[in-house]
C-alpha cells in the first residue's frame, strides 16, 4: 500500500540525507553536479520500487549520472539522455567501463609530460606570482577564437590559470587523436574537474556565483591527480566484472525521447526545478574549454533542447505552454505571479516572464510524459525527484502536484509523494504581515504505467 505522504527524515539522519557518503565516491567523484541527488536516494527507490537486473531503468535527466552510475554498480542495466552536450559527455564518460586503463594510463602520462614542456615553453614552468601577471590576458585568449572569448563569463577564469588550461587541453589533442571517442571524453573529463574544483573563480552556493580572484593554480597537479582516481575506480569495477552491465547515454531532448528506444521498467530521475537556474551557465566554462560550445549559435541549440525552467530559455517561437492551458492549477499560479509582479511593479523584461516559465515548464513535462509512455512496459514504476519552488515573486508552485496532474492527463496512475527533505525560505507576506519562514518541499513522485 503506497502512502500519499511519508514524515520527514529523522533528526539524527537529516543530515545524511543529502549527503555524498564516503562508500558512495567511486565513479561518482569523476565529476559531480552540485545539485545532484545522492546516490544512496537512487539505492532506496531501487529498492522501494523491486528494480533488479530483470528490468532496464531509464533516467531521461540523466545530468551527471547519478541514476546511470548506481545502477550500473548494483547489476541493473539503464540508459539514460540529457540535451545538455556536456551533461551527456559525462554520463558516458562515467558509464563507459570498457576501455582499456592501460592504455590511458600511458597516455596520461604522455599528456602530463608534454604539457609540463609546453607551460615551460610558455612560461608557466612553476606557480609564479611575481611581476608579469598583467601582461598574462591577452597570452590567455590567444587559445581562444574571438567567439568563444565572448562565451567566457568575465572573471570566471583568472589569466594563468587560463593559460594552462589551454596547455593541458592542446597536449590531451594531440595525445588522443588515435583513440576512440570513448578514450577521448575519458582523457577530457579531469580537464572539466580541474577547472569546477579548482581552477576557477566560481562557487555554488547552490547559484553559481563569482569568488576572488586567484593569481595561479596548480592546473597540472589537479589533472594529474584526477586522472589517476578515475584510471584506479576503472581497474576495480573492471576487476569486480562490472563493467559487463550495460548503460546507454545519448544526447536527447527529453520532451520528445527522439533516440530512447522502448523497453524499460522503471525510472528514477530528477528534471530540472522551474525556478531561475540556468543550466547552461552553471558549466559554461567546462563547455567551452572542452569545445562543446563554441559561439552564440550553438549555445542557442543547447538551449532549445532544454525543457523550458528559467527565463534565459524562454523563446518567442514556444509552445509548451499550450499544453497546460487547460489545466485550472496551473493557470491560477501563473496569474498570481504576474498579479504579484503587477503589485510590486516589477517591469524588466525577465521578470515578465516569470508567469510563462512556469506554464512553458509544465507544458513541456506533459510533452515529456506522453513520450516517454511508449517507451516504457507495462506495469513500469516512476520517481521523479522535484522541489517546491518560491523563485518567482516568492510565489509557491507545489512541483510535484502539478506534475502528479500532468503524468495522470498522460495515462499514468498517481502512487504517492514521499518527502525527502525540506528547505526553510522567506516568504514575503504584505507590509503588514511583514516576512515569514516557509518550508519548501523536496518530494519523489511515484508514478505507475497502467
């Protein structure tokens, strides 16, 4: 019997709750989305739903690949999508357990030695914070074609950390331009590590966000050390014979699951919050320096593909919103928000969007479930991981009954919400009432293919 509602998690275990538990770092800690969910939550609904090797478990938010990861070191066989280019990279990166670790290691090796001649080449032979430094911006985007210099957020990489950056990524070239796409991406995802642990002047906390700048960064040592963890996590699952389960990863947008074939029992993910997060800038140094993106047109692509959850992808030529035009709840807080922005006489362009990035973002969750219905058996089991959210004008939209709406007008059944953890906000009242605390809701909604 499914329960609408189960109580919060325990005093004592709270703060485990999302936490990375240390047996949970293999292969996990190759590289890690801030806002990932932890992957003993992936272990619970495996359990909680009966998934086991005799089904396939999609994750079409595959993000980082927490589902695609734990799954695949449990003996279940998954696949998994994600429209963001960088997203997608990792998942495989993370999944794929089939290349030759030898083979790597030697190439690591000839990576690290040709760019420690290199940085001497270019000056860069030791962490130097001695006179000279002002003349390092304009050495540092030599590495960069004028598109992608606008692309770069201002501050987000200091001068010589930038420098070997571009060093390391010319040596990782020229080392891998034998090897499979596989060994390639394998040999790119420290680079990508190196620089959102380190070598950049960005935090989350969870928005990304500016920190001081620092002069220099040991970019080689970091690689170095990255590299070596992932090439031991490799050997292990490889000697455990895990590498034999399979895991799909495909670049896909998740409204129409174009390249998702059928055949799947089961669904653990998370989509992303409609809320005023941009996904595409929270790893916008990473697509870069990786050369996932390289100009305006094809950050506009990646955006397009995006479900609709933030005013920087909200296009004139959008239609999801249609989808849910008919839906009373939906439509009812999309009005509230706009008669709040109307009362505080909010008037940016952004903040006029507020009330149609929530319709477009539900309406593109109906499009996602009338999808991902053909490709799922009968009888599957869903979890979606979703959050309340008080981003727009301190507006409460409850994500997950919206979505349990949604799901039910596509044909799946409504099993329940559990509460997985709540977030203590501020929600503005009237000048009267003046400011109250709100808790705000993270739940995983349980869904049924009839």
């Amino acid at each position: 019997m499914w329960l609408m509602y189960v109580s919060a998690a325990q005093p004592e275990t709270r703060g485990r709750i999302n936490a990375l538990l240390q047996e949970d770092r293999r292969v996990h800690d190759w590289y890690r989305f801030v806002l990932s969910y932890p992957p003993h939550l992936v272990r619970q609904y495996c359990e909680k739903l009966g998934f086991d090797s005799r089904i396939r478990v999609l994750d079409p938010f595959c993000g980082t690949g927490t589902t695609l990861v734990e799954t695949k070191l449990t003996g279940i066989a998954s696949a998994g999508c994600d429209a963001h280019p960088f997203a997608a990279l990792v998942s495989r990166v993370k999944t794929n357990w089939r290349v030759d670790a030898d083979r790597l290691h030697a190439r690591a090796k000839g990576i690290l030695a040709q760019a420690e001649r290199d940085m001497t080449v270019n000056g860069l032979e030791r962490l130097s914070f001695e006179a000279g430094l002002a003349q390092d911006k304009a050495a540092a985007l030599e590495g960069l074609t004028p598109d992608e210099q606008k692309l770069l957020p201002e501050g987000f990489l200091s001068e010589r950390p930038l420098r070997r950056l571009l060093v390391l990524r010319r040596a990782i070239k020229r080392f891998s331009g034998d090897l499979s796409q596989a060994e390639r991406e394998f040999l790119f995802l420290p680079l990508a590590h190196t620089i959102a642990n380190g070598a950049g002047n960005f935090g989350f906390g969870p928005e990304i966000y500016r920190k001081k700048a620092i002069d220099d960064y040991d970019v080689l040592g970091h690689y170095a050390k990255q590299v070596w963890l992932m090439l031991s996590d490799l050997r292990h699952v490889q000697q455990e014979g895990l590498h034999n389960t399979r895991t799909d990863v495909v670049q896909d947008d998740a409204r129409n699951l174009d390249q998702i074939r059928d055949g799947f029992g089961g669904v653990i993910t998370s989509p992303p919050y409609p809320n005023e997060k941009d996904y595409t800038r929270t790893t916008r140094v990473e697509s870069l320096v990786l050369g996932l993106i390289s100009d305006k047109a094809s950050l506009r692509r990646v955006k397009d593909a995006l479900l609709r959850s933030n005013t920087r992808n909200i296009f004139v030529d959008d239609r999801d919103r249609e989808e849910v035009a008919d839906f009373e709840s939906i439509q009812s807080v999309c009005k509230e928000i706009e008669d709040r922005r109307i009362e505080l006489n909010k008037t940016s362009g952004f903040e006029r969007l507020y009330h149609k990035v929530v319709s477009h973002y539900f309406g593109g969750m109906r499009r996602h479930f009338r999808a991902l219905r053909t490709r799922l058996e009968r009888g599957a089991r869903l979890a979606y991981v979703v959050g309340d959210q008080l981003s727009f004008l301190m507006v409460h939209v409850p994500t997950a009954s919206f979505l349990a709406e949604v799901a039910e007008a596509e044909g799946f059944e409504f099993l329940g919400c559990d509460l997985w953890r709540e977030r203590v906000g501020t929600k503005i009242r009237n000048d009267v009432e003046g400011r109250r605390v709100v808790r705000v809701r993270e739940e995983v909604l349980l869904l049924k293919n009839p």
